[in-house]
C-alpha cells in the first residue's frame, strides 16, 4: 500500500477526525454559532449551551473560538470527562483551570473554587469553561453543582461562564433541572453543513493539508453531501476512504465510480 502523505503531496491526513482549530471551517452554521458564541463570552453571560449532533463539530468550534480570546482578558478552560461524582468536577474543573485544590472535603473543594473565581477576577480576568461531552453527565446532582457555581457573585456579576458541549439530547436533559435551565442565557444546536457547502469543506481540508484541491470530479460533491448527510465526520470518513481507494488503484482523481463504490463499502 502507497504512503498516501507522499502519493498525494500532503502534508498530513486531510480528513482526520481531530479537533485543530487550524482546520477549522465556517460553514454558515458554524458562523451563527461562533457570533452567538463570543457575544455570550463578551457580555459575560453565565450559562451557554451548544448543541449538535455527533461529528458536526462542536468541539473543533468552541477550540476555534476560545483559541481567539485574549488571554489578557479571559482564562479558558475545557473539561473533556465529565463523568464523574459532583465533588471530583469541581476538582477537575479546578484542575483544567491551571489550580490545585489541596483540600479533601466538600468545604474545601467549594471554597477553593470561590477563592479561584475571585482572585481571577481580581486579576482583570474572566474565567470561560466548556465542559464537552455534557449529554454524558449521568447524575441531576453534577448539574445542581454547577448551577451553585454559577450562584458565587460576590460583586453581583457572574465571575465564570460555562458552556456546555454536547449532544441533541443534552436540551432535554437540562429540562429536567428547572432551576438551572432557566439560567441559560444563550442555547444554540449546530446544524450539519448545507448540500452546497460540501465542495468547499472538502476543498479547504486539502488546501490545510497542502494537498492538491481538485481530486474530486465535481460530480462527486452532490453524492458526498447526500450520503454524509451533511455531518462533518461523515464527510471526512467517506473522503478518507476515497483517498485511500483511490491510491491504492495508482490514480490522481476520484471519479464517480470510485466514490460509488467507496460509499458501498462503507454502507
């Protein structure tokens, strides 16, 4: 099998699934969000929520949009397991934050939190946290801990803004914690890409990776964008795929055959 970084000229993996911000693509979606997204962070809303279905890039944004915050101004940080009891989050959202908490009970741990929020905002500074994967948080009582973090506003202004990440379902799990729902400022579900934008995605995905842009027949675009559904992921998978296929048979262009039956292959 050819090394396809070498038979295609690229300078890595066009369609990994990672969440560089440099790969990052503004479908009109993304764009709302984004906007809606540094708009919350500006005006220090206290609770966001962003939503989508898998693979339409909720990560890659928020990572995209936090890596454009002046440090100055803002401390970020990300939460990537939220699975945990509601004690060991504020740790970890401690922790992800660049602090340590030395303390072992429930006192000291909130304490320490609070102490962080005001000497960060004693310092000038915002705190902003994303905690992804947030449709996974099995227990009501890590929600009732984030929302009495959100409580802590000893100059009556929100001292940390939380953005929760995940899935579709994510809205109505946060229905069944009333008291916290209703302290959301923005809520936002991103959208898989229009049929229109496929070409584009794609052709930015090469043109990040070096590669050439014009390995697709243009007949191509429209299957892509029905088989993927318009997820990103998906795109990415059957692209991937497609590359590979199309090395494997020493040819420098994916024609529609080859894309059929790639698309075969997966299904």
């Amino acid at each position: 099998m050819p090394d396809l970084c070498e038979f295609w000229g690229v300078s890595g993996a066009p369609f990994a699934n990672h969440t560089d911000p440099r790969i990052y693509f503004e479908s009109r979606g993304h764009e709302e969000a984004q906007v809606r997204l540094r708009l919350a962070i500006e005006k220090q809303h206290a609770f966001t929520l962003l939503t989508g279905d898998y693979g339409t890039g909720k990560t890659l944004l928020w990572n995209w949009v936090s890596s454009r915050l002046d440090a100055a101004r803002y401390v970020t940080g990300q939460v990537v397991n939220p699975l945990l009891e509601p004690v060991e989050l504020l740790r970890e959202i401690s922790f992800c934050l660049g602090w340590e908490l030395k303390g072992e009970t429930k006192y000291d741990v909130v304490h320490g939190i609070n102490d962080l929020l005001q000497r960060t905002s004693s310092a000038g500074r915002h705190i902003v946290l994303a905690i992804d994967e947030a449709h996974l948080i099995p227990d009501a009582r890590v929600f009732e801990e984030l929302r009495m973090l959100l409580n802590y506003q000893p100059d009556y202004r929100p001292l940390i803004t939380v953005v929760l990440l995940g899935q579709t379902e994510l809205g109505e799990q946060l229905k069944k914690v009333p008291p916290l729902a209703q302290r959301l400022e923005l809520k936002w579900h991103l959208p898989p890409l229009d049929p229109d934008e496929t070409e584009p995605y794609i052709r930015h995905r090469l043109r990040k990776a070096d590669g050439p842009t014009d390995v697709f027949d243009p007949a191509c675009y429209e299957v892509i964008a029905t088989e993927s559904r318009g997820n990103p992921r998906e795109i990415n998978r059957i692209c991937d795929l497609a590359l590979t296929a199309a090395a494997m048979a020493d040819s420098r262009k994916i024609d529609l055959d080859l894309l059929q039956e790639t698309c075969r292959d997966l299904n």
